[in-house]
C-alpha cells in the first residue's frame, strides 16, 4: 500500500470515531466512556475492511486505545488473550502445520482423487471432500484450502491442458467453481472450519451464555452441510458444464503422486495419531470435561514432544501469530462493547422501529440483511464482529429461540464468502487462477447463495429442531 493510501486510510478510521462521537447521539444506558470504545471499535472494523495497517497491528492499536480512553484497565484490554478459544486456533494452526509439513494433508487428498477422480464431476466432490477432512482440524481455510486443494486442481486442470484463458473451459472454470463453493460449506460444517468460527461460539458464550461445542456445531452443521456439497458441484457443472467430462488421467496423477510419497512414514503416522485423539477428545468433551482450548494445545505440545513440528515450526507460523493477536484483542472489544450496554442500546433501537413486527418475520428479514450483507466485508470476521451480537440482541429479545439465532447466525456467515471473489482468505487465491471471469464468478455466487439458503433454512432448520436446538 503506498504511503498517499495509508494515509487516506487513516484518515477514513479518523473520520469514522468522529462521526459516531459527534453525529450519532450518545444512548442514555451508556457512559461516555463505553461510546468511545464504541467509536474505536466501528474505526477498527473499517479499519479490517480498508487495510491501512495489517490485522494484527490495527487490533493492538485499538486495544491500546480502549485502555486509554475506552474505560477499560489495562489488564481488562489484554484480557482477551487469555482467553482459551483464542489458544485454541493458535494451537490448531499448529496441527495444521504438521498436517501440511508431513504431507500428510497431501495425502488424504491425492486418496480422494485417486479413488473418486475418474471424471471432472468426481474431482470436484473428491477434493470437496477432502476439504471437508482438513477442515476437522485445520481452522485455516487458506491453509487447507489454498496450500493443498488448490495447487491438486490446479495440476488436474493442466493435466488436460486447461490453462487459463481460451482453454479455461476444459476443466479449469468448473473446478475452480465447483470446489470453491463447496469449501465455503465444509468451512460452515466445523467449529475449526475456519478461524472465525471459535470466536462465533465465544460471541455466542461470552454475550448471550449460550454454549455451542465442537461436537455440537458437528452434528449441527453435518446433514444440511452434506446436502449442500452433494447438490453444488453437480449445480455447478449443469449452469458451467466442462468440456472434458471423462478424466481418468486425474487418479492416475494421484495414484503416481502417491506412488512417489511413498509409504507413510513416522511423522505422518504421529500426525495421524494426534489428529484422531484430539478430534475424539473434542467429540468428547462434554463427558471429559477437557476444554477444547487445552486439548488442542496438548496435542501440539505431543507434535514438539515426538519432532514432528520444532519449536522453530511454531517461531515461524506467522499466520497463527498473527491471528493470535487481532483474535484476541477483537475477542476483547467485542465483548466491552456488551458490558458497556452498546448491543443492548442498538437492540432498543432497533426493535422500537419494529413494534409490531413478530420474532419470525423480524429474523427472516435480519438472516437476509446479515448475509448478503458480506458483499461489503472481505472478512468474515469481520462481518462477525460487526453485526452478529447486535443482530442477536435484537431478535433475542424480540423472543427468538437462541439456539436457532446462535447457530445461524455464527454458521450462515460462512458461506455467504461464496458470493464474491474477497469473501473470505482462500477467495482471492482462488480467482488469481484466474479460470473464472469476473461475471460468471459473481453470477454462480448469486444463484449458490439462493441454494445455500434454501437448504439451511429447510433442511438445516427441520435438523436443527430434531436435535432440540430450537
């Protein structure tokens, strides 16, 4: 970013506190000092958006600021990083990490191809699958989906000479579409489907103490989630059908691949077993009693302990670092908004301008309005932070039942990222392989969202109150 764009950056973050401090009036519930950290949270949710700073160093800036002049002490402000679902993504990047560095990632997705790649539509649902695995374990969907999916498709489609441009047709547009589509759902499906999820669930805890476990976003988000990948890459190939139908080059590619990884070694096999054990104890957590956050760190500190990962891996996981920073500082912020009365002040608000209006009309007007409201965020968490709480608020006190409000609205956000090309981190990895246009991107998007929703707010809803959810 040049110098002349960072500081009009600046200067927008600048003009945004302003404005809430001298334009919007003050709600009597709440103290000068609680609107302030109101004007330095909605500076820095832009602020997520427009980039002037990275991240991390916004977040701590903001941080640094609510302890001056947000009413919090310093050690309110830093509480946040010692919160365990902040710990837990870390320690999740982690296992990531020696998922990828063993190949082992690799691997599980080469078996899906090879086993399922004989044609472009059984690519597509091969490494949708795959992601699916990953994302078990793997809370960065950049990560998965960008380091490992994407180089795999990438080479399918050279294999039949489908390159960017006049050959994109062949295979590459499809796939591309396809799977990218289909990761938006497997991100939705897991608590660790990405990094916003477990902040999603503290929002959810922490604001309205309404609990939402690993194992219970699972079961949640497993039916409506496999309808939604079992329907969008056959959707897909009917509205940008490929030319290449018949591939079965793409599992002999696999199967040579996998042929020159040779057998499993002892990293893989170690890596292997931390997986299965941490996934088991957090399917187990509610009789266990073991905190996710520390079972995640238990199982990176066996990865140390056996040498799978060094403590040079974790010095360099730049990524997991800096979402620790901005994860937990934002953690924090939106968490002081709520004790300083700010979501029950816009809740008040807004719920005065629909008197009249019942809980079921009210929450399938804001599920609208929050999800096609990420045409605007290229962050879901971002949007999270944003509109979740004060969205709830106001439907929780309409008389909404909370689980159904917790849960759409922390999973919803997830694969409202499918509709354009910066919804979420994998996006722009995706469209700089430049196999779909601009249009055709936004446009099969569009129609997905429609799909997406249909689905979650039919078979997702009906799931959900079997399993007494709502």
């Amino acid at each position: 970013m040049t110098a002349k764009r960072r500081l009009l950056g600046f200067a927008c973050l600048v003009a945004i506190y302003i404005i809430t401090q001298t334009l919007i009036p003050r709600p009597a519930i709440v103290t000068p000092a609680g609107w302030r950290l109101f004007g330095i949270f909605a500076a820095t949710i832009v602020g997520l958006m427009l980039q002037p700073l990275p991240g991390g160093a916004l977040v701590l800036t903001a941080v640094t600021l609510a302890a001056m002049f947000g009413g919090l002490t310093v050690e309110q402000a830093l509480a946040g990083w010692a919160d365990s679902s902040v710990w837990l993504v870390l320690a999740a990047y982690l296992i990531a990490r020696a998922l990828i560095k063993t190949g082992l990632a690799r691997r599980i997705a080469l078996g899906f191809v090879r086993a399922f790649g004989k044609s472009s539509l059984g690519v597509a649902y091969s490494l949708a699958f795959s992601d699916m695995v990953l994302a078990a374990a793997i809370p960065s969907n950049g990560a998965r989906s960008g380091g490992v999916i994407l180089p795999i498709m990438r080479s399918i489609a050279e294999l039949y000479e489908s390159h960017p441009g006049e050959t994109a047709a062949l295979l590459g547009t499809f796939l591309t579409t396809s799977v990218y589509q289909s990761i938006c759902v497997t991100t939705a499906m897991f608590f660790t489907g990405q990094a916003s999820n477990p902040l999603a669930a503290a929002i959810a805890l922490k604001t309205f103490h309404y609990n939402i476990t690993w194992t219970s976003w699972l079961v949640a988000g497993s039916l409506p989630g496999l309808c939604s990948i079992a329907v969008i890459p056959w959707l897909v190939m009917k509205l940008s059908p490929p030319k290449i139908r018949r591939t079965p080059e793409a599992a002999s590619f696999a199967s040579r691949e996998l042929a020159a990884m040779g057998p499993m070694r002892w990293p893989e096999w170690a890596t292997t077993g931390v997986f299965i054990a941490v996934c088991s104890l957090w399917i187990t957590s509610k009789s266990t009693h073991l905190d996710i956050g520390l079972t995640a760190l238990m199982g990176a500190c066996a990865l140390l302990l056996v040498g799978v990962i060094d403590w040079e891996d974790v010095k360099n996981e730049r990524a997991a670092w800096d979402l620790f920073v901005w994860y937990g500082g934002l953690l924090r912020l939106g968490k002081a908004l709520g004790e300083a009365n700010v979501t029950t002040a816009f809740a008040q608000n807004v719920g005065s301008h629909f008197g009249g209006a019942g809980w079921v009309a009210l929450f399938g007007g804001a599920l609208l309005i929050y999800f096609y409201a990420h045409y605007g965020f290229a962050s879901i968490t971002a949007h999270l932070l944003a509109m979740f709480a004060p969205f709830a608020t106001v439907l929780l006190a309409k008389g909404a039942p909370i689980g159904l409000v917790m849960y759409s609205f922390a999973i919803f956000a997830n694969f409202s990222a499918g509709l354009t090309h910066y919804g979420t981190t994998p996006s722009p990895m995706f469209y700089a392989a430049d196999y779909v246009p601009f249009g055709k991107w936004w446009g099969i998007g569009l129609l997905m969202s429609f799909v997406n929703l249909l689905i979650w707010t039919t078979v997702g809803f009906a799931w959900w109150k079997f399993l007494g959810i709502w």
